[in-house]
C-alpha cells in the first residue's frame, strides 16, 4: 500500500454519530448548522417534522430515498448545495431511525462535506417491545416538533 491509499483509508465515511440532544445542542448554539431530515415526504406528512422555529431556524427537508419508488435520489449532494448548505458547516441528518441519515452523511461526506453527522436513534426511533416507537428518538427525548 502507497502513501497516498494510507491515507484515503484513514478517511471517516462520515463525521460521526450524535445523539438527538446534542445535535440540537449545536443547531441552538451554531448558526450555520443544518438539520436535514432526510424521510420522505410521506413521513413528514404523517408522522411531522422536527421545529426549529425557536432556534430561528427551520429543518430541511430532503428526501434520501425518493418516495413512492423507494430510489436513492442521484442529486441529493447538488440538492444540498443549492439549497445553501455550506461544506465546512455542521450539517446532521434525520431518518426515522438512523439508518438512512448514515447514508446520507456519507454521501455529503463524499461530496466534500466537512461535518456530517448521523443523528443516532433517528425521529422515532426503534420499535419497543409493544411495536411500538416510543423507546428512543428526537420526538421520545422531548425535542420540539409539529405534525404539519
């Protein structure tokens, strides 16, 4: 192995995992992070969205799979760049339950993003031992958000 591929190697997918109320932590105390909830449309619709309105901010919503087909949106990267989400800023990625959002910071990663961040446990969370989602997430750690 060259010098170079060491190094390539040593490169993280993404900038790592942050639980729920730390990445709220850092949207409240930097203005220029980004929360992109990354669900589909349908998930906003019926299940609601993170609020930022507080922080004087609102989440971005952009599809990682693009629904109904349940395809990886080619121009997810370009979609965060023309929506202004600067490169070097800190930028956390919402799912349902933090297995998307790992793919959506890898692919920022990818595209020259400094700071991307999984959001661990996601928007609901994982089901419990009713089947429910209630255990853990933005919405069970008592975050702000709206049903729209």
């Amino acid at each position: 192995m060259d010098e170079t591929s060491s190094v390539i190697d040593q490169r993280p997918a993404y900038a790592g995992d942050v639980a729920p109320a730390g990445a709220f932590a850092t949207l409240a105390d930097d203005e220029e992070a980004v929360l992109v909830d990354c669900r589909t449309r349908a998930e906003w619709e019926y299940v609601g969205t993170p609020d930022l309105a507080g922080l004087g901010k609102e989440a971005l919503l952009l599809e990682w799979l693009d629904y109904p087909d349940g395809k990886v949106d080619a121009e997810f990267a370009d979609k965060l760049v023309g929506y202004g989400v600067q490169r070097h800023a800190p930028v956390f990625f919402l799912c349902r339950s933090g297995v998307r959002s790992i793919a959506a910071a890898k692919a920022a990663t990818e595209a020259a993003y400094e700071s991307a961040y999984n959001i661990l446990e996601g928007f609901e969370g994982p089901t419990g031992p009713a089947g429910i989602r209630n255990i853990s997430g933005w919405k069970v750690s008592g975050l702000p958000w709206k049903q729209t």
